[in-house]
C-alpha cells in the first residue's frame, strides 16, 4: 500500500515540474492579462533557448505573444504536459523498445528531413503534431524508467 502511495506522489511531482515548465513556454501569452510577468520574459527567453532555437518565424502565437520555443518544440512539451496529466489517473506501460520509439518519432524526423531538403517549407501546424506525437512517446518513455528507478530503489530499501 505505501508503495503505490509513494507513486502516486512521485507521478504528481513529475506533473508539477513539467507544468511549471510547460506554463513558462506560455508566459508571453499571458502578460496582457498579468503585466508585472513581464518581467520573466527575458529570463525564461534565454532559459528555454538552451533547449531551442526559437526562430521568431517558426513559433506560434496566442493572444498577441509568442510561445517562447518553436512549434515542433511547442508540440513536444505539449505532448509530454498531456500525457503527464493523463498519466495521474491511467497507468500508461510501453515495453521499452527501439521499434515502438522509431515508429512514433518517424512523422517527426520525416518532418525535419523534407523541411530541410526543401521538400516543402515549414507549416506550424504540422511541426506541431509532430512534436505532440514524439513528446507523448518520449514522455510515455522516460516516466517509465524513473518508476522502474524508483521501484528497484524502493524494493532495495524494504528488504
């Protein structure tokens, strides 16, 4: 019983980080409602530029501000937020396979090989749903190693 309990928690403490992450990318959105935010927006900018390239032509805009990353970026960390907040109340389980990883970050890299070559030119939208699709598997992905993380740890400490 403690054990699920503790990851109960522990799924709620991933929540929480990635939405404080994911709340950061939507500051510039919000700063009409809320001026005195403004003032993260040059730390953040330079946070999430570790992570991004954030060419102003390729990031979406709501309420007359950028997101903060570019709308592949923007989709991953959408994908990863979802999917955290799905995780609170399904178990989600991937065994943990190269194919099934390949298979769903294919659209993405496709995605990025005929931008690239010119193939056609960058579309938002579709970076977007990319980036959804590959930061829901990758988020699927990696919960599921720190709860196998956690529950060696954990049974190491009972016995």
């Amino acid at each position: 019983m403690r054990i699920i309990k503790n990851c109960a928690r522990l799924k709620w403490l991933v929540f929480i980080l990635i939405s404080f992450w994911y709340a950061g990318l939507l500051v510039p959105c919000i700063t009409g409602s809320f001026a005195y935010i403004k003032i993260l927006i040059p730390f953040l900018k330079v946070t999430y530029s570790h992570v991004c390239h954030q060419l102003p032509q390729k990031t979406m805009t709501f309420n007359s501000g950028g997101v903060l990353v570019c709308s592949r970026c923007f989709g991953i960390y959408t994908g990863a937020f979802i999917f955290s907040l799905i995780s609170l109340f399904v178990n989600i389980r991937l065994a943990p396979k190269l194919s099934i990883l390949l298979l769903f970050s294919s659209p993405l890299l496709i995605d990025v090989i005929m931008t690239t070559a010119g193939v056609y030119v960058y579309i938002k939208l579709l970076s977007f749903v990319t980036g959804f699709i590959f930061g829901s598997v990758v988020f699927v992905y990696i919960s599921n190693i720190i709860f196998e993380i956690y529950l060696k740890e954990f049974n190491k400490d009972t016995f």
